[in-house]
C-alpha cells in the first residue's frame, strides 16, 4: 500500500472529508455480494468517517459493523453489514486523511538537502505516528496533539518508532528548530514528557549524532535517559547523513576516522555495562561508525536479532553472515565471465575482502565497482542512495557480461532506481545483463559464479526510495 499527502476525496452526497478508495474486492465477500466494485470508495463505518486504515480495523473489531460505500461518480451508494467477518475489501492507501506533516526545521533534515528534479513523494516531509506504527519509519512526535496521543494509548498503537537525537531539551529545541504555527501543542516538543506520557507503548528510539553537537557528554547523558525507561526497547546511534547540495544550509560534516572510533568506544562500554546489568545491550550502532572508524563489526549475536536493521544497524553483518561456501564452489567456468559488483564508496572495500574466495575461480573475471555518488555528493557513500545516473556515469557500455547491483538501490518491489531509470534502461544503454546480486553474500556468490542473476526485493521494506528511512533521518 501507499500513502497520499493529501486527504483523498472522491465524489460522494454525503459530505465526507476524505473516503478510502477500493483497490480490490474478495470473491465472494460481503462486499461483493452488496454490490461494491473495484474503484468505489468506503465512505464509513458505524457512521463514521473513516481516517485510516487503523480506525477501519479498529471499527471492524468491534464486531458489528455498518458500511457505506459510493460508487466512482458519487451516484450509487451501497450500505451492507458484517458481524465478526472480513467485508473483503483492500484500499489504495493506508491513510485516507492525508498524512501528517513536519512540524520541524531540523539542520541536519535530509530532505532540505535533496537534489532537484526527483518525482514530488521524495521532497514530502512527513511525520506520521500512524506510518511509525504501521512501516516503522521514524518520527519525532513534536506535532501531536491531545487527541493523538490519547489515540495511540486508546489502540496501543505499540510500538513507535521515535527520533530523540538528544534528551538535553534546550539542545533539541535548538537542533530542531520546529515552527511554532506548525506544532499544535508545545508539551509535544519535550521529548522526556513525550516519552513518559506514552509509557504504555514500546518505543524503538534513534539519535542522529553530529560531531561535537549531540556526542560525547551529551550522548552520555541522552542514553543514560533514554536506559533508564521502562518503555523504551533500543536505541540506534547513527551518524548524521549529508549531501553536497548544502547551498544556505548549516555548516555540517561528518565523522572523521577517529571520532567514529570514539562513538564506538564510547557505545561498546554502555553496551558492556547494560548487557550485564540487564541481558541486553540495548544500545546499537549504525554500521557507517564502524566502517569509517575502522573497526571490527560486532559478531551477529551482538545485534540481538537485528531489530534495528532498517535503520542501518546490523546490515552489513545480516549481509556477511551466511558466508561463502567454499568447498562449492567450482575449480573454473565453461567460458570465461566478467562480472562487476556496483555498490557504494563505503561498502566496496567490505564487499571486496568478502569475494575474496571467488579470486580463485578459473576465467571468472570479478570486480567490486566503487561508485562515487555523483547525484548527491560524494560526501555520500552508501549504495542505497546511488542513481541510475551514477551508474551510467561510471559503467562502460559492453565492458562486462554482468553488471549486479545492491538490492537497495531499487524501489521496492520494483526495477526502478532513484531516479526513476529502470534496469532495463540499463541492459539497454550499457549493452550488458544488469541485475540485483542477491540479500546476503552467499546469493551474491551464487550469481556471480552461475551467470545467472535472479530478482530480489531490498533489504528492507515500505519504501527504499522513501530517503528519510533509509538514511534514518528525521
């Protein structure tokens, strides 16, 4: 499903706000045997509107139930009930009111520093507790109001997935710098009040730290808070996520070799502490800290089962984990083979050390491509923020059998890049098979010695394309 900014209206005589447009009809269901068509909309139920798809299973869970539904042109409605049963419908959306907006102007939001001329979903800055609950993509919760955080304890809309940055409140005001007009109530922009206000809720929380602005002290402090909750389950220290297109924006930068091995340091001995105290580290890191600090990753145990993935914690190791198996792999190829393995600045030399076993394979000729990300800046080095352009840019017509990208440079579910090339386009203007390498290093292996390159959704899901989640940045 996705979601739209705005309300979705169609025409109805009832004088709804917003209705939920219908994307398909069971066989055999209620809804069918009233009359409701794909296309039509439910306009509500139980005589209410009806704002998202949680306050349609939550009118549907209470058993009875009345629905009105409207035909496309608004001339033909249909009221039909249920009891205790699936009506049988699937919506376009998930959110029918329109998602909730930014309250912020965060210096470091990654939307302000997008590059011009992607399609208009990926400068939209959303902030939506319903999309937290539903994706778990991260929000700051600073535009709530009474009613909804009395809705989220009403449904248990656990958990939540919450971007703290800091609980210095004077700090965060100041990182933030949200808009007066645009936040409904100021107790919203107190993280601890926030926090303790929705104890009853697990909250999966993230700091994007900034060198000398959040770390050190301040990190200390924000975690010692943030341990210190019953409700709160993780925490995900990531760096800050840059651009090169930083025109009338801060001066920001981000973490030279040493300072990240100092957030490594400084994390590993709260995860040392909290795991003895509690049986859990509690605490994790983005991937980005080790890489660019240098430093060992932890072992796949340390990630507790890598419940902040999506948020770039873990990836990496999730990825390496299985292996190669050697012993299955064949002494040499039938004819020989050169593949490239595209990926981004940061991983490449990971990557590279990981193939290593693949070296030893008879007319297989194999590189690791280090993108520089020419759409962005090469200040950014993951894979997933690479274009169809930095592919192009980078990759000679005819100069390999195969060309295999990451599966996060992909929109879900798709063969579309960033910027809206598809893989086809690529087949055709460099002249070569183009494909995903595969989830974890021993598929990657695996396509890469067969020839043969399969589909395969991105790591993680809703929206790769949505880059507020994949660079955990809100």
């Amino acid at each position: 499903m996705r979601t739209s900014l705005r309300p979705t209206t169609a025409p109805n005589p009832f004088g709804a706000p917003y209705v939920a447009p219908i994307r398909e009809v069971a066989p055999g269901s209620p809804a069918e045997a009233a009359g409701v068509g794909v296309g039509w909309s439910l306009v509500s139920v139980n005589e209410a509107w009806v704002s998202d798809v949680l306050a349609y299973r939550r009118e549907l869970a209470k058993g009875e139930a009345t629905l009105l539904a409207c035909d496309p042109a608004g001339e033909r409605s249909v009221r039909f009930q249920v009891a205790w049963e699936d009506p049988g419908l699937e919506f376009d959306d998930v959110i029918f009111d329109g998602l909730r907006l930014c309250a912020n102007k965060c210096e470091f939001c990654y939307v302000h520093q997008m590059p011009k001329g992607f399609r208009k979903s990926l400068y939209v800055m959303d902030d939506d507790y319903r999309t937290s609950f539903l994706y778990g993509s991260f929000v700051t919760l600073t535009n709530l109001t009474d009613d909804d955080i009395q809705r989220v304890l009403d449904e248990h809309l656990s958990p939540l997935y919450v971007s703290v940055h800091t609980a210095d409140e004077d700090l965060r005001a100041d990182m933030m710098k949200w808009w007066r007009l645009k936040v409904q109530d100021p107790r919203a922009t107190r993280i601890r009040d926030m926090i303790e206000r929705l104890e009853p809720i697990d909250l999966y929380t993230q700091v994007v730290a900034q060198p000398g602005r959040n770390d050190g002290e301040a990190l200390d402090a924000t975690l010692a808070y943030l341990t210190s909750r019953p409700n709160v389950q993780a925490v995900a220290v990531v760096p800050v996520g840059l651009t090169g297109h930083r025109r009338n924006l801060p001066d920001l930068r981000g973490y030279r070799r040493d300072e990240a091995g100092q957030v490594v340091d400084q994390v590993e001995s709260w995860q040392a502490r909290l795991l003895a105290e509690r049986g859990s580290r509690m605490v994790f890191l983005a991937d980005e800290f080790y890489l660019v600090g240098e430093r060992p990753l932890p072992s796949a145990d340390a990630y507790e089962g890598f419940e902040m993935l999506e948020n770039g914690v873990g990836m990496v190791r999730d990825f390496l984990a299985p292996g190669i198996d050697v012993a299955a792999l064949p002494s040499g190829l039938g004819s020989p083979r050169r593949v490239l393995c595209a990926t981004g600045t940061l991983f490449a030399p990971v990557l590279e050390a990981a193939l290593a076993p693949l070296r030893a394979v008879r007319g297989l000729d194999l590189e690791v491509r280090a993108l520089t990300n020419r759409t962005f800046g090469d200040v950014t080095t993951v894979a997933g923020l690479l274009a169809g352009r930095d592919v192009l840019t980078q990759v000679r017509p005819g100069e390999a059998d195969v060309l295999l990208l990451s599966p996060s440079m992909l929109k879900y579910g798709t063969e579309t890049l960033l910027d809206d090339r598809t893989l086809d386009d690529l087949r055709r203007e460099l002249r070569m098979d183009v494909a995903v390498g595969g989830q974890d290093i021993q598929a990657l292996a695996d396509a890469i010695v067969s020839g043969v390159a399969v589909g395969s959704d991105p790591q993680f899901g809703y929206s790769t394309h949505a880059i507020k989640e994949t660079v955990g940045q809100h």
